[in-house]
C-alpha cells in the first residue's frame, strides 16, 4: 500500500552524492543572488562554489576562485530558486570532503584551485 496525499517535493531522480562527510558548514546559510533564468531545471545544484559579495551581503555563485569575490564554500544540497531573488543555500560547507566527480561539470576542471582556496575541503 502506497503513501496516498503525499506530494515529493525538491529535486527529483538520480542525484550525485557530492560529500563524503560534512563536518562544518556556515552557520545560518547563505542568500544567493542568482537569477532564475540561469537555471531552467529550478535549482542551484549540490557542490556549486559559492562566495559572499562585500558589497552587498549576498553570496555569489562562483566558476573560478581567482575573482573579486573569494570563495567561502560548497552548496550543501540543491537549493531551490526563489522567483523574488533570495534563493536560500541552508549549508555551505566549509570543511569536509567532496568528491571532484560528483561537482558541478563547470568546476570539475579547476578542482585543485578549489582544494588551494578551500584548504578545509578535502577533494577526492
């Protein structure tokens, strides 16, 4: 017998297992400043590097490590974007391991500058 009015919500189907192990994350999370238009499936995926705008306050996300904005952490899980603009990452890790495979395509090429700016991250 199935669960009958339950609705799954999040990301649905396979989905990478990024971390081996978390042991810290930024307490309290972080405000993403993204546009939902930069991601038709609706989520910030698990593993995106993130950093936080001086200027503004908001978290940023990253696809190098070398820019304005220094990198702070790895998004936690998929966080979903919010049509307001305040999409919320509820835990950047900052110290753990993650698997180089399992992150984003975009940041799989620069791991070992992510391993040098996120020295708490070991990457496997």
């Amino acid at each position: 017998m199935g669960l009958t009015g339950v609705k799954r919500t999040g990301t649905q189907g396979f989905q990478k297992v990024v971390f081996e192990n978390v042991v810290d994350t930024l307490p309290g999370g972080l405000i993403l400043d993204v546009k939902k238009a930069d991601y038709p499936d609706g989520y910030v995926p698990e593993g995106t590097l993130v950093g936080k705008d001086p200027a503004t306050g908001l978290g940023k996300v990253l696809t190098a490590v070398d820019g304005t904005i220094k990198p702070i952490g790895l998004t936690h899980r998929a966080s979903e974007v919010s049509d307001g603009g305040n999409t919320f990452a509820n835990g950047v890790v900052i110290s753990g391991t993650a698997r180089i495979n399992a992150l984003p395509t975009a940041l799989q090429s620069i791991a070992a500058d992510i391993a040098t700016a996120l020295p708490r991250i070991t990457l496997v």
